[in-house]
C-alpha cells in the first residue's frame, strides 16, 4: 500500500510539474531577443476636433483625400454567408476591397491561395496585397465575421504618416507579447508592411511554418515577426480614450454597459466614433449597415469638418 501511495504522490508531484511547465510555455514567445523587454505599450489616438480647427481648409481636404485604404478580407468556403456579408456590406466603403480564399469558390469571387494553413495563408495575402496596393498606403485586415466602419479607420490615420511604421487595433498582452487581436481587425501602414514582408524572407526570425512544440494564433505569430523589424502593437483609442476596435457586437457592449455602468449606459458602452465590431451574424450586420449609413434625423447637423467620399464607381452606400 505504501508503494502504491509513494507512487500516486510521485504522478502527483511530476503532473504539477508538467502543467507549471506547460503554463510557462503559454507565456513564452519563441525566439524573442531580450532587447525587447522595455518596450511600452502606446495607444495611438484619433485627432481631436481642435486639431482639425487648427489645419487650414485645403490641409484638411488634402489629407483626407490621401488616406485610402486597402482591405485584406481573409474568407474560406466554410464561411461563405459571412463572406457574401462582407461584400455586401462594409467592404463597399474601402478604396479596394480584396477577398483571400483557402480554396476557390465558384460563387465568389476571390484570390485563391490555395493555402491551408492559416498563418501561411495569411502571410501569402499580406505579401499579395504589398506588391498590388499601388499608391495606398494603409491596409486593414480583416475576418469576415468582423463589421468595420471604414470612415472611422480613416479618420483615426488621417494625420499619422504611413511612412511611418503603424501596427494598430485591440492591443492585447500575452506573457512578453503584446500583440493586436486579429478578431478586431488589424491596421498596417505602408511602412509597417514592408518591413514584415522583408522579414518574411528571414526564416530564422519569421518562419513561414512554426517550429515550435505549440502553435501561435495568426495574430500573435504576425506580433512576432513585426517586433524584430522594431513595430510594436498600438492601441487605437479615441481623443478620450475609449478604444475604437471592439472584439464584441454593438448589442453586447450595451448588456455590458447596463451591467456596470448603468446611469449611462452609452458612456460605458463604446466610442461613437468606434471602428469595428465582432460577434454579429450576417442578418445584424444588414442592420449595422442601415443603422450606421442610412438612418438620418432629420434637421440634424453633425458639423463634420471632411468628408471621406467613396471610391470612384463605387456602390457604397
């Protein structure tokens, strides 16, 4: 009986063992030098409307006349309402909307990677995108599960300088990586870009298949890769802080804001100038769309200072 007690204690002892060391490798990044320790997370905000008081006229016209972007939509058969959705919906507001599919649909139109896996998928399309963007300079990933509201996205950048390197949303933290949630949708700019599609070619920093025991999401992997060419995640926030990129549907951040701020559940809920949402099925989305661009009170002036205008032959609404 002894034996068998000693030999239950020590499976005891030896699977805490293991689960501690499974929950440290859950923290661990692979391959992360040390210099990147004392990075700080930034939150990158909207500008303010006495911001855009102090541009003259033609500089704000200018600027928003530049800020065009470029919308990598990642989509696969299996999900094909959503990806109708999408090209029904929100995407109509990029300058260039293009789907990336696993496989062809012969109802859609899309390019076809041929690429099971997610991750070398996803670095295919965001290579894609870097040789055929021509004069764009800010790309926004996306699911097609996720709702955004390009106008909004366009207004967060439109004094940031693409040249600059931009990697922007849900900033999330896990262990060292800080990293932007994929469901959220991602920003890149130009500069962010090039920098990763250089990287890609390093296989000892960016490999295009994992070598690790454990794989990394797609989102954390593209963190990866970004914070050896020195790009970090960002927070977009708005000019009160508020994050603009949401991982939950409109409906969810209410329950949410009624729940813990419930004397003013629009403060708790989200920014009004927020840039995507998650979460909604394809019939909510219908409704986000008519919510977001078509219900108008009458007599109501909003006084914007720059309008974004559609694409050229676009159908937005």
């Amino acid at each position: 009986m002894l034996s068998e007690g000693g030999s239950f204690m020590k499976g005891m002892v030896m699977g805490g063992l293991f689960c501690l060391v499974l929950s440290l490798l859950g923290s661990f990044t692979p391959g992360l030098e040390s210099r990147t320790e004392d990075h700080h997370h930034h939150h990158v905000k909207a500008p303010s409307k006495d911001e855009l008081t102090r541009l003259s006229d033609s500089r704000v016209q200018e600027l928003s006349n530049q800020v065009r972007v470029y919308c990598i939509i990642m989509v696969q058969p299996k999900n094909i309402v959503y990806w109708a959705t999408a090209i029904d919906t929100w995407s109509k507001h990029c300058d260039e909307a293009v789907f990336y599919t696993s496989e062809s649909s012969k109802a859609l139109e899309a390019v076809d990677l041929n690429e099971k896996d997610d991750w070398a998928r996803l670095r295919k399309a965001l290579k894609h995108a870097y040789e055929n963007a021509g004069d764009m300079r800010w790309f926004f990933v996306a699911q097609p599960t996720t709702f955004a509201i390009i106008e909004n996205l366009k207004y967060l950048v439109l004094t940031k300088d693409p040249s600059e390197p931009f990697y922007l949303g849900n900033a999330m933290k896990s262990g060292e990586l800080e990293y932007v949630a994929y469901d959220s949708g991602i920003v890149l700019s130009y500069e962010a870009l090039k920098r990763l599609v250089h990287v890609f070619e390093d296989a000892e920093k960016c490999p295009e298949r994992g070598r690790a025991l454990w794989k990394l999401s797609e989102d954390k992997q593209l963190a990866v890769c970004l914070k050896y060419t020195g790009v970090f995640a960002e927070n977009g926030e708005d000019e009160h802080g508020k994050g603009l990129f949401n991982s939950k549907s409109v409906d969810s951040l209410i329950s949410d804001g009624m729940k813990n701020n419930p004397a003013n559940v629009v403060e708790g809920c989200c920014s009004d100038m927020a840039v995507t949402f998650n979460g909604m099925s394809p019939n909510q989305m219908q409704v986000m769309m008519f919510g977001v661009y078509r219900l108008r009170p009458y007599g109501h002036d909003f006084h914007d200072s720059l309008m974004f205008h559609p694409p050229e032959g676009s159908e937005n609404d």
